[in-house]
C-alpha cells in the first residue's frame, strides 16, 4: 500500500528513534528504514503495531 501518512513524521514527532520504534514492534531497525523509504511494504500487520504505538489509526497508512 501507498503511505498516507508518513511512519517517519509520526515517528519522530514522538522523539523515537528507529531502533526504538523497531523494538516495540518486534522488527529489526533495517525494516523500519525499509518501510520508511519505501523500499518494504507496509503490511496491515506491521501497520497496527506502528499504530498502536505511535497511537494513530493503523488504516491511516493507508490510502484505499
């Protein structure tokens, strides 16, 4: 899926880094670079847990 809004922007917005982020959802930091610059799919998956803690709707991730 096309990124509505940015895993970055909301990422950094709450002052985490990747490594932090990537631990709270069980990925390695490399994946969340990947899904950041676009190069790994986000999956609805992945979305929920990036959701759910960086506290947005993880169906904001993407656009239908």
């Amino acid at each position: 899926g096309i990124s509505m809004i940015s895993v970055k922007a909301l990422r950094e917005k709450q002052g985490l880094s990747q490594e932090e982020l990537a631990s709270k959802i069980g990925l390695t930091r490399s994946a969340v670079a990947m899904i950041e610059n676009g190069s790994n799919k986000l999956t609805v998956d992945n979305a929920k847990k990036i959701g759910e803690v960086l506290r947005v709707d993880w169906k904001d991730f993407f656009i239908d």
